[in-house]
C-alpha cells in the first residue's frame, strides 16, 4: 500500500468525510461510524457500536428497509433504499442510503460498509413539484387534471353502492370587471380568499378545486338524492356574502353555480364537469346569485348553437353562402324597380337556412362584420356579371346591422363593393330606426355622405322603432318602408290601415318613396294601391329567388311574371 493511503490516512478520510460513512457485521450491528454519524444522532461511539438501528428510523420506512437488507443479506448485492431517520433534534430527515456488502478472503459475508445522505431538501423540491403539477399556484387547491382522477374515485366509490354524486361548478359574476377595474394582483388575492373561505365551507369528504380563471369545482359527497347538492350550493352562495377586501375596499360580490349529478347526467368525470359548466351558463343567464342543475334540453339547445357558431366560421371561407334576391315591384304598373339582397346559407348537413337562423347569431359571436362585407362584394360581383351579360340591372338594397353602419361601412364594406366600379344609384342601404338612438349626430353625417355619392338610403321596419318626425326630417334618407307589423292587417284593421295611410302620406309629403313589405293577399294588394303606396315586396308579387331566376325577371322587367295574375 503506497504510504499517503496507509491505515491513519485512510481512517482520517472517513472520519471527516461530511457524509455519513457506517459499518455493520453480519448481524446488522454497528461496527463503526464517522464524526458525522455521531453529529447527526447526537450520539458518542460506544453508544453506536454493537446496536441496531431500528429505533431511529420512522415506524412508515422500517417494512421497506427490512425488505432491502434481507435482500441485499441473501443475496449480496448492492443496498438502495430512502428512509427517515431521526436527526438528534427529534426531526426525521430522508436519507439516501447506500451500501456494499463486505467479505473476507474465503467468501464469506462479513458485514455492510455504507453512506446516507441526507436529502430532505431535495425531497421536499420534488414534492413542491408535483404539487404545482396537480395543486393550482394561486389558491393551492387540486387542479383541473387532479380534479378528474378525484371525480374519478367518487364515482367508484358510489357506483356500487347506487349513490349519487354532486359535481358544481362555481364562478365569481362579473368576476372580468375587477379584473379591469382593481387590477389582475386583486383579483389574484380574490381567488386566493375564495380559496380559502371554500376550504372552511367543507363538510364531510366534500373535495374542492380550482379548474382555470374564476371558476372552481366542488365534489360534493355522494348521497341517494341531490339533497347534498342543494346544501353545498347553498353553503358557496353564502361563501360571497361576506364583503372582499380589494385594495383596502370592501367589495360585495355574488356568485353563480351549476350542478350536475352522477350518474343521471353523465358517467365520466369529463362529462360531468361538461353538464357542470353548461348549468352555471344557466345560473348567469338568470342574472347571477343562483345555481342551477344540468337541464339536458338546455345543454341540447346550446350545443346546437355552439355547433353553429363553428359551422358558420367556416361558412364564408367555404363559399356556402349565397345570396336571393326578391323583387320590389312598383304600384299600379307591376314593374321590377329594385330587389332586396337576403343572404342564404348552404350548410352542407342542414340543407338551405334563411337568415333567421344565423344573422343574430353572426352579431352575437363576432361575425356579423365579415358576413356584411361577404354580403357587399357579392352583391358588386352580381351586379357586374349581368351588366356583363346585357341586362340592365335595378339597385339592389342590402340590410346593414346598427354596429356595422357605424363602424365599417365606408372604410371597409362598401370598398368590397365599389370594386367591381359601378354605378352608385345601383346600390341601396337599409338600416332600421334603432340605429339612430346611438348617435343620430353621426347617422346624419353617414346618411349625407350616403347621399352625396349617389347611394340611396331606406328606413326599413318603420313605424315600430325609436324615430320622431324631428329627426326624421332631419335625416337625409330617400326611402320608408312599411314594417309587415302594419302589412299583414291593413285589408281588416283600421289601426293598421290608418298607420299605412299615415306614413304614406307623410312620405309623400316629404317626398320619399314608400315601400310596403310583407305583401301576401290581393286584399292587402288593393287596400295599398287604394292608400297610393308606391312601390311593394312580398310573396304574393315575388318571392326571394336565387341569382339565375332573378337573372330571368331583369329580363322581362313589365310586368314582371310573377305579377301578371294580379294586373
């Protein structure tokens, strides 16, 4: 042996190694441990030779370390095990233990020489983690992954005892609004205190969450009726009764809840949580401060509109919508003078849906901007192609929302149309009488604009909106139209009929042109000739026709066919 690793060099090596260095024999007794052994236990030498250690190792890790010494005893390989051992300060730290069997010249098994290291601090890192996998940060309850396996268990749990079990979903109302107004760091501590008061409010094995944002899941505990459930929602509604403090500012809140229940509403946690939500879209829908169960008709009649929305995003990419066009017919000679544009949509599973059933959705979702432009540019290219063809076209009119008129109707819309470089007075807008209580200042600049470029205005659905005599003869519009409210009864009602009468006389004074909508009888037919109306749109003179059969009536313009019967 070279002389620097004699027996004192090597016995000084060990003895101020900082790790713990220890030997046993064959009987698992102690032969020999370092200085920081010794530090650790709090221990002296003669303490520690010839005893086990059993009684410093925690009661839950004594099974484990049994199995590997037995192992690495019968079948002298290499010890791995992690235990707690109890430092001298009466704390169990986890130790890495390791160890190499020893053996004399002969083979026989002689002992253990080892090494543990302490590696609590990385233990509790690890732990840190996996919590942040499965715990939310800001309130530090289960999230949404860990959710589902919890769910998971208390449907297994209650299955085969028929039991119900609770699923509700819990959000703050206008919980955006503190957001915005106090500062994303109060609404972070608005979370953490909803957190908080929710673990308080807990009764029994109930299991708390937080999925995302403002919302939170309770599991209630499983029961033989919804009873449990009424309680719980109860017990979160009064959770918002008590005032928050935000930026030193007590602020009372109320919430909303939606509940579904195991098994009538779903049978995997994922559908469950689904029903959950859909029920607290309900509960908002009230007005906030309720909670609501899972109503499967509901859900059905907002998958549909949710299914719709997604179809229509890609309705106008797609090129499945298309545009019909129903005639203005003018009074007493029948002619084709005009045609309203109305847009169709094709869908490729639904067949041919009327504006009805998709305008408002396209206003409520965002859409209703790039369905307008569609709108423009195909009513330009239309246009275009039967001048291109010979015809000679009729303004066509198109329906333009409040928000759209207001905003990007110039800039944007009526540039999809102009395009296609025709004539202005071919082009005809539509707005209604609740456009003008937005900001009628406004209007009458656009309406001027409008009208000084050559394109046309018309007031559709009048006599049942916001307009005065004041602001209508302020507005530079050149056309009224007589809402069907008043059409459909003028052959029977005096009401009706004197409300035609009237609008058609103050149009003739004003000198617009009137426009009767919703025709469908002779008798409304002859009642309108008889108030000289000017011009009406209805089934009975045309019905809304695809561009190859519109195409048809600009070719035979006097009378156009579909009212010859009537002359």
């Amino acid at each position: 042996m070279p002389p620097e690793l004699d027996r004192e060099f090597l016995w000084n090596l060990l003895e101020h190694i900082p790790a713990m260095i220890w030997m046993t024999d064959a009987d698992r007794s102690c032969t020999y441990v370092n200085r920081a052994t010794l530090a650790f236990t709090g221990t002296t030498l003669p303490q520690m030779l010839g005893a086990n250690w059993r009684h410093t190792i925690h009661p839950d890790d004594l099974v484990p370390l049994e199995v590997a010494l037995d192992h690495h005893n019968e079948d002298r390989t290499a010890l791995r095990v992690e235990i707690r051992n109890r430092r001298h300060d009466g704390e169990y730290r986890w130790m890495q233990v390791r160890g190499h069997p020893l053996f004399d010249k002969d083979g026989t098994f002689r002992g253990t020489i080892g090494l543990s290291l302490d590696i609590t601090d990385a233990k509790r890192h690890e732990h840190e983690l996996a919590r942040m996998v499965t715990h939310d940060k800001i309130t530090g309850l289960p999230n949404r992954a860990l959710l589902e396996s919890l769910i998971e268990a208390a449907i297994d749990n209650a299955r085969g005892e028929g039991r119900k079990v609770p699923v509700l979903t819990f959000g703050v109302d206008r919980f955006q609004t503190i957001n915005e107004t106090q500062g994303h760091g109060a609404g972070d501590a608005l979370l953490a205190e909803i957190g908080r008061r929710i673990g308080l409010i807990r009764h029994g094995h109930e299991i708390a969450g937080h999925l995302s944002g403002n919302r939170f899941v309770m599991i209630g505990e499983a029961g033989a009726s919804t009873e449990n459930a009424y309680r719980a929602a109860g017990r979160l509604l009064e959770l918002c009764r008590t005032p928050f403090r935000l930026n030193d500012v007590p602020h009372e809140l109320s919430a909303s809840i939606g509940i579904s229940i195991y098994p009538d509403d779903g049978h995997e946690p994922g559908e469950l949580m689904r029903a959950a939500e859909a029920a607290l879209q309900t509960a908002k829908q009230l007005g906030g401060n309720h909670f609501a169960f899972f109503d499967r008709d509901l859900h059905g009649h907002a998958k549909n509109r949710f299914d719709l929305e997604t179809d229509l995003r890609r309705a106008i990419p797609a090129g499945e919508l298309l545009l019909h066009f129903q005639p203005k017919v003018s009074l007493p000679d029948y002619r084709l003078v005009g045609f309203e544009a109305l847009v169709r949509w094709h869908h490729p599973e639904r067949g041919m849906l009327p504006p009805v059933t998709f305008v408002n959705l396209a206003e409520e979702c965002g859409l209703i901007g790039a369905l307008t432009r569609w709108v423009f540019e195909a009513v330009g290219r239309q246009q275009r192609e039967w001048i291109d063809a010979g015809l000679e076209p009729v303004p066509i009119a198109v329906n333009v929302s409040p928000r759209e008129f207001l905003g990007d109707l110039l800039e944007d819309h009526l540039a999809a149309y102009q395009q296609f470089e025709l004539p202005a007075q071919l082009m005809e807008i539509e707005i209604t009488e609740s456009t003008m209580i937005t900001d009628f200042d406004r209007v009458c600049r656009i309406v001027q604009g409008l009208t000084d470029a050559g394109i046309k205005v018309a007031m559709d659905d009048f006599g049942t909106g916001y307009s005065s005599l004041a602001s209508l003869n302020r507005l530079p519009i050149s056309t009224l139209k007589i809402d069907r409210a008043f059409t459909k009864d003028v052959d029977w009602d005096r009401a009706s009929r004197a409300v035609a009468s009237a609008i058609i006389s103050l149009a003739a004074e004003l000198g617009l042109e009137v426009v009767a909508e919703g025709v469908e009888t002779r008798e409304q037919l002859n009642v309108l000739r008889t108030l000289k109306c000017t011009v009406v749109q209805g089934f009975l003179t045309g019905r809304p026709v695809p561009a190859d059969e519109a195409a048809e009536l600009l070719r035979h313009p006097a009378p156009i066919p579909t009212a010859r019967g009537l002359i």
